[in-house]
C-alpha cells in the first residue's frame, strides 16, 4: 500500500479554480443555448438557405493608380487586401477590374472564381505622374453594368485617396455639369432594371473624390476607415451590404405575403350534441422565408363557437400548408324555444395572433420583410346545424290543448246544457183541461203537440242569482216557418210562448196522480 502523500502547496486552488470555470461555462452555455435558437438563424446561414451565393452580382471595382497612391503604402495595402474581398464573392459574380489615373483601363473582366489572377492584373505600382479622372473611371464602369447579360444586383466599389484632377484631355474637366448629369442617367437606367449601389473608400485624408460616386449613382454609401489598416473590413462591409441586396431582391416577391388560414371542406357540422369535428389549415404564402405564428387563437363569427386544438405557436417553412382537427363548442340558434326543431347556420373564422420571422431579427435593417403582422382568414365560412328543442314539447303542446278544451266543454256543458230534473207540464193557455206533463231528465228534451207544434227544453245555470237552472223552452207551431218562439223558465215558475203555457215542476207531476208524458 502506498503511503498517501499530500500534493505539493500551490496546486489544489488552480485546480479548484478551474473546476468552477468548467461549470460555469457549461451552466453558460446550458443558459444561452435555448437563446440563441430563439433568435433564429444567423444572416450567413439564412444565405445559404436562399442561395444567395449562387445568385450573380456584378462588381464594378475601381482602384486609384495615380501618384499619391504609393503614399504610406496605401496601393500595396488595396493590393493585398483586394484579394480578401475577392475571395468572399461566388464563382457566379462577374467581376471587372479597372484602375484610372490620367486614363481608366479594364485589368480583368470576368468571373470572380480566381481571386489571385484578378490581383496579378494590377500594376506592380502606381503612375508616379498619373492624374485622377473619376468620370472616366465610372463611365467605363457603366459600360460593364450597361452589357445585355449584367446581372440584377450590381455594385461599384471605388477606391481613390484624391479629388477629381483629370488630364486637359478628359470628358470630365470638372467635378460636376452635363457629363456628371449624363453619367446619372446611365446610372439610373442600370438601376431600373438591377439593384444598383456603390461604395467608395477615401484612403486619404481631407477632400476626397471619393464623394463624386453619390453624384453618380443614387444609393451610394460612402465608407471612411480610420486608416488604410481598416480597408478590409470596409470592403468585406461593402461585399455583405451587397449580399443584403441579392437577399432583399430575391425576398421581395414575399413583401406583403403573410399566413392565411380557412376551414378544410368537409360538408355540416352537426352540434346536437353541443361538440364537433372540423379542421383548418394554415398556409403560408411565401416562397421564400419562414413565418411564425404566436398567440394563436380561433374564434368564429356568425354562430358563436369555442374552438381549441390549435398551438400556441406554429412555423411554417414557405409555401407550407398544416392542417389541424380542432374541436367545436356550442349551439346554434338561440331564440329559446322549446319544440325540437333543425337550427342551421355559418360559423366564419377568425384568428388573432402575431405574425413573424425568425428571419427578420438577422436580416435587419438591411433587409425589411414587411410581412403582414395577423393571420388572414379566408374561404367560405363553416356550415354546422343541430337538433333543439325537445322531442316531446308539441305533444304535451297538443295534450295541454286538448285538456283545456275538454274542461271549456266541461265548463260549457255545466253551464249551457246542466241536467235536467222534475217535469214540465204544457197546456194551452186558455184551456181548462189538464196540461199534460214530460218528464225532464238528461241536458235536452224534446216535445211535440198533438196539435203538430214541437219544442225542445234544455237547462242553463245561472250563478249570480244563486245555484239555479232555468229552463230554455224553443217552441215552433204546426205550420210556422222561420225561428222558434223562445222564452226562459225558472225553477218551479210558470212561461208562456207559442201559445201554450209551460209548468215547472222541481219535484215531477202533480199530486192528483197524473203521469208525466213525452220522451226524453
């Protein structure tokens, strides 16, 4: 066994030190990972995605070789830094290569595949009497933008540490006037049909004629590094706002185009139950970028209906469409009554939330997508129906109808036509005989005279005078048209029509022993 021996002094604290770094570092990056993917993709990786690489661009790069360019080595410095820039460009970019002095003159004219055979065109050195004509440099320039096949996206990179100092013989004896006008109309032309923009670099310090390219072409970006030292990272600045062009003209066909959402075909929607089935699709109009929808949610028009079974939160890669089945909520109708009946209606979507790119962040400000911030609903609306009501409201309806039907007849009955008791004796008015008697019974009786004359009684209940039945007594005589002579009689009283005289009595015939006659 080996004895145990303590580690020499001064080695356990870096140790320790550099544990605690290690777990930092991983808990860094733990921490930032999720992040960083949150921010989206990175600009380099977004032209990759478009290809931007492989869409051609035209280079216009123009290099001073007048005299003061070997001052502080400021033509060896854009030599060897020329070849950087070149470097970063595709074989696809056509590339013409013109130094000026007291005359401009095309070094190179082609692809930009071979960086060092572009550079080995240059001058070993500047002219030491050269002068510095612009408008020559730039008018030839544009002859290389004006060919029929240029590309859409174009730049004209200008490198010069003088003014404009052309020799007598120059078209541009000045820094401005017609030539400099006619120059800008050419330029103008190239950029009607390709995106056109220039850079120039001022290696010197003071005036420069660096300046007289934003006379020429509209969208100039004049650069001015601190020293000749930073001339590469202001070209590789020129070389990426060049690419931020090829993107931005290649994404413009997306400007305006967002998300679009719609119910999927798929006939009615039956909501009896008070749930359904249906699904929406969500579709992306553009060709080129990827759109994010966050907060989503659906609501609908019309018919009121909850909808769920949608994300918050959906990417669609461009032209992609995604369905999904959502679940419906609710009824249709809502008037409230009862008897069962088909409701049908139209539920339109809606849908809010927020319309992004994780493109936007990385392509910004150089590149504006210009999407469309809500999801845009579309298509016809949603027909959905259900049965409400209930199946036995109209029978209980009808029921409840008939019964009170019944109790008004009841009521009727008990009122119009009570039952009838005792009898009714009938005799001529002037007659001395015995009348002769009908027995009352039943709700109607009826009568009929030797003579011919016939009749009918029947009862009425009178309340207000107390519990009673009158008699209501319709006599026609034996050969009379027309409507029957009428008159009322109260209990145990006495009426006469027709001629005759009608007897009531409550208890039956009278007490000499005579029978009641007639039928009932």
């Amino acid at each position: 066994m080996k004895p145990h021996t303590r580690p020499p002094r001064g080695t356990t604290a870096p140790r320790r030190r550099a544990a605690v770094a290690a777990v930092l570092l991983a808990a860094t990056a733990v921490l930032t990972a999720p992040a960083a993917a949150a921010e989206g993709p990175s600009r380099e990786e977004i032209y990759r995605e478009l290809g931007v690489a492989d869409q051609p661009v035209d280079y216009a790069v123009l290099v001073d070789t007048s005299g003061s360019m070997r001052t502080k080595g400021r033509y060896d410095t854009v030599r060897s830094t020329l070849r950087g820039f070149l470097g970063g460009l595709s074989r696809s970019d056509h590339v013409a290569l013109i130094t000026f002095d007291d005359r401009p003159e095309a070094r190179y004219v082609g692809s930009a595949g071979d960086p060092g055979k572009i550079v080995g065109r240059l001058p070993e050195s500047p002219d030491p009497d050269g002068g510095t004509d612009i408008g020559a440099a730039l008018d030839l320039a544009l002859r290389e933008l004006e060919r029929s096949d240029a590309a859409s996206v174009a730049s004209v990179v200008l490198l010069t540490d003088g003014r404009h100092e052309p020799p007598r013989s120059t078209a541009y004896p000045k820094a401005s006037g017609a030539p400099w006008d006619a120059l800008h109309e050419r330029a103008e032309a190239v950029g009607t049909r390709a995106a056109l923009a220039g850079y120039a670099l001022p290696l010197g310090s003071g005036a420069s004629g660096a300046d007289q390219l934003g006379k020429v072409v509209r969208d100039t970006m004049v650069l001015r590094p601190g020293s000749i030292q930073d001339l590469g990272a202001y070209l590789r600045r020129a070389g990426d706002s060049t690419r931020a062009r090829s993107a931005a003209r290649l994404l413009a066909e997306d400007r305006g185009k967002g998300v679009t959402a719609s119910w999927r075909p798929g006939g009615t929607r039956d909501l009896t139950t008070g749930s359904a089935e249906a699904a929406v699709t969500f579709r992306s109009a553009a060709a080129h970028i990827p759109l994010t929808v966050t907060g989503t949610r659906l609501t609908t028009d019309g018919v009121p209906l909850r909808v769920s079974g949608v994300p918050d939160r959906l990417t669609l890669t461009p032209g992609e469409s995604r369905t999904y089945t959502v679940r419906l909520e609710g009824g249709v109708g809502g008037d409230g009554l009862p008897f069962r009946r088909t409701e049908e209606g139209a539920a339109a979507l809606r849908v809010s939330g927020k319309v992004d790119s994780p493109w936007q962040r990385a392509l910004a400000p150089d590149v504006e997508l210009r999407t469309p911030g809500a999801v845009a609903a579309q298509g016809r609306p949603l027909a959905v129906r259900a049965e409400t009501g209930s199946v036995l409201f109209l029978p209980a309806l009808l029921l409840g109808l008939a019964t009170v039907l019944v109790l008004g007849w009841l009521r009727w009955r008990s009122v119009h036509r009570p039952a009838l008791s005792g009898g009714l004796g009938i005799a001529p008015v002037f007659a001395a005989d015995t009348p002769g008697w009908i027995a009352l019974s039943g709700r109607r009786v009826a009568f009929q005279q030797p003579e011919g004359g016939r009749g009918t009684v029947h009862g009425r209940r009178r309340t207000p005078e107390g519990p009673r039945v009158d008699l209501l007594i319709r006599y026609v005589r034996a050969g009379a048209r027309g409507r029957p002579d009428r008159v009322t009689c109260a209990p145990g009283a006495k009426a006469v029509v027709g001629g005759l005289a009608f007897t009531h009595r409550p208890d039956g015939p009278t007490a000499d022993g005579h029978a009641p006659e007639g039928s009932g």
